[in-house]
C-alpha cells in the first residue's frame, strides 16, 4: 500500500465515523460449514441473476468525503463456519446486458435516479474496491476488465473475526466529473482455496436512492443480467422455465417467475418467457440439437402444458422430466 493510497483510507475512515455511529449496515452472512461458502442476510432478489442483493440499510450511503470521494465500507463481512486462517476473496463477475444485445458485458451497473432506468453511467466512473487490510484492489468500469486482478482477497479470520462484523473493504465511487446519484452495482461471488465459491450475489452502492429507488434499481440490475424468461437461473429458456412459471404462478413471495418485476406471477411473465424462448447464453451451437417448440408451436404447446399442469397431473410433469409416457 503506498502512502497516498493509506493516508486516503485513513482520512476515509475518520470521515466515515458519523455514518457507522448511525449503524453499520447489514452485512454479508457467509458460513462455511457445509464445505460451501453460503451467503445470506441480504435484500431477496429472486427475480433475476443473482438471489440476493447487499447492502439496502438505510445508512448505506454512499458518502461525501474529503476531496469529493465517494466511499462506504457497507456492506460489511460476518464470517461463521470456516477455519480461522482460511483465506477469501471477492470475485468480481462480468455478466451480459440482456436488454441492450449490442453492449458488451457489464462488470458495472448503473440505475439512473434521474430517468429511474439502467443507463450506461456518464464518464465511464470508476468503482475501486479496496482491502483495508491492504490485501489489493479491484478497479472496475461499465464495459473493461479489470485492469487488476478481478478478486481482491478480504479476509483471513484469525479467531477473534469469526461471527463477529468486519468492514475489510472499502468502496470508492471516483468523482472527477462528480458522479451521477444512482445506484452502481456488481455481481461477485466469494471463494476460497478451502471452500467451494458461493452462488453469486449483487452489490449495488446507494447513492443519494430513497429505500423504493434503491429496491427498484437493484431488483432492476439483477433482472437485467438474466435472459428474459430464464425462472431456473440456467443460462437458457426453454421448457423447465414455464413450469418454474406455472409452479408458482399467482404467487407474491416466490418470485423467481417474475418476468415484469410487478411483485406477483403473472400472465405477464408468460409473454417474458415466450419472447426469450430458446435463447441460451452464452450461445452454444449444440443447443440446436436439442428438440424444443419454435415458432408457431410455441403458444400450442405452453397452452397445453397449462391445461395439463392445471388438472394436477403430477405424473405428466413427472414424464417431462424424464422423458417418459406415462
Ligand atoms: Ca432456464
Ligand atoms: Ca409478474
């Protein structure tokens, strides 16, 4: 760590004492007990790419800092379940822009309050995430790599860390021009020579969001990141999609079939998955030797699918399953 770059941490860090006196955000629950880094405690985000999204606590502002830096240490680390020593990193992933097929991948979001829609970010701003344990950073822009490393190691418990809330990184929104109010966002995951990587999560910085702003422009960036229609989360839409829809249709609080992000399962999410069907990402070739319904087929064979599901044929959803008549 060189000087300027420690002198800024600390002058960070003194700055950001009237924030953590207003709380300290919810932090990420990781636990490694189960030989997998399992993460929860964050806003549900069932609708899209990742589950879950960090860090919508009301104190989790992005705030003003000496010389114009936007920083947060939020969200936060609570660690349980794994051996002190063991090290873990944050892995930042790049994912696709489904809305927009001509931009290249994304590794930043950015929600614009000002229009309330993803946008491409003015300035191509610049989020470092950087270790206060001086482990390294992560630099990254809208549509580049990494010009580091895309994980940055944040921790290795020693005894006293394990259950307990650390804030081992640092955010700074760069702001040379001032940056736009908004929420920027990235996906990651957490891993681990010792334990298998966590699922991937969303970490979306608030700045100057009301709470609703903050929920829409997250649930907005993660629905974004996924293909239209895909409920089961498996880079591709085809069949096990509209029954992860029919499952769950008219439901409120298992919201993975939410195509329109209107809070409920809906017919509207039908028209999501019918307009990406037989989309995969990324595109593969093979696929076309799977037999799927194109076209015209297409509603026909939905529509039969609902008429069979709903008369609660529970051996014809055993058969598309496996293949089999029965
Ligand atoms: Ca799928
Ligand atoms: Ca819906």
């Amino acid at each position: 760590m060189n000087k300027t770059y420690a002198a800024l941490m600390l002058t960070a860090l003194a700055a950001l004492a009237p924030a953590v006196a207003r709380g300290h955000g919810l932090p990420i629950h990781v636990d490694g007990s189960s030989g997998v880094l399992t993460i929860s405690g964050g806003l549900p985000l069932s609708a899209g790419y990742a589950r879950q999204g960090f860090d919508y606590h009301e104190d989790a502002f992005l705030d003003l800092g000496p010389n114009n830096t936007q920083f947060t240490s939020l969200p936060g680390f609570q660690v349980t379940g794994v051996a002190a020593g063991s090290q873990l990193s944050l892995e930042v992933l790049a994912r696709p822009d489904f809305t927009d097929v001509a931009t290249p991948n994304r590794w930043l979001w950015f929600w614009d309050k000002e229009t309330a829609t993803l946008a491409v970010a003015p300035d191509d701003p610049l989020v470092r995430i950087a270790s206060q344990k001086g482990f390294g950073d992560v630099r990254i822009t809208q549509f580049t790599a990494p010009t580091t490393a895309s994980s940055v190691k944040i921790l290795e418990p020693n005894p006293g860390e394990i259950g307990s809330h650390q804030h081992p990184l640092l955010y700074f929104l760069d702001d040379s021009p001032a940056a736009k109010f908004g929420a920027y966002g990235f996906f990651a995951r957490l891993t681990s020579p010792n334990y298998a990587a966590s699922e991937p999560f969303l970490i979306a910085l608030n700045y100057s969001l009301s709470p609703e702003e903050y929920d829409l422009a997250s649930r907005t960036i993660n629905s974004d990141a996924r293909l239209p229609g895909d409920y089961d989360k498996n880079d591709l839409v085809n069949g096990g999609d509209f029954l992860a829809w029919q499952r769950t249709f008219g439901s409120t609080t298992e919201l993975a079939a939410d195509g329109s992000l209107n809070k409920v399962v809906d017919v509207d999410d039908l028209s999501v998955w019918k307009e990406g069907f037989g989309r995969s990402w990324p595109a593969t070739p093979s696929l076309a030797a799977i037999p799927e319904p194109t076209g015209l087929s297409l509603l026909a064979w939905a529509l039969l699918l609902m008429r069979l599901c709903k008369t609660g044929s529970g051996s014809f959803r055993h058969s598309l399953r496996t293949g089999s008549r029965e």
